[in-house]
C-alpha cells in the first residue's frame, strides 16, 4: 500500500469566499503559529496535497542547503561549478 500522508490529521477546514481556510487553534499552538506570521504554501499537485511551513524555517532550510551546497561544490572540478552571479 502506498503511503500518502505521514504525519497527524487534525480535523478538516472549510474554505471561505476568498479562498481562506483557518488553521484549528490547538495545531497553531502546537507549531507556534502567531497572527500576522506568513507561511511558505506547498502543493503537489498529483497527490492533492497542500502543506505549509514558516517562513523563517524556509529560509533556515535554505541556508543550510546554501551550506551543503558550497561544501560539495568545493571537492569539484572548477568546470563542472556553477557560477553564482
């Protein structure tokens, strides 16, 4: 059996007239959702799934890729590196 989803449900949402949905107040708390905090949205699209993180963690994810990155980039020949202008 395919595995579609890991993690935990926490109920469902309806979608408003402007396409907004309310996260349930307990999974804001537990995830330390504020007011006013954006989130980076996700979707595949063939699976129908949406899932969202802060931002600030996005931006960490990216940062440390950035890291890994520069780190592989230095044990390759200079004319396989990509330039970063």
């Amino acid at each position: 059996m395919m595995t579609i989803f890991k993690g935990k449900a926490y109920g469902s949402v309806n979608v408003g007239e402007r396409g907004q949905i309310v996260i349930p107040a307990h999974l804001r708390k537990e995830l330390n959702i504020k007011p006013g905090e954006q989130l980076m949205i996700f979707a595949d699209h063939e699976k129908k799934i949406i899932s969202m993180m802060h931002v600030r963690d996005f931006s960490a994810l990216l940062e440390r890729a950035g890291r890994v990155i520069s780190k592989l980039e230095e044990h390759m020949p200079a004319e396989q590196k990509v330039s970063r202008k």
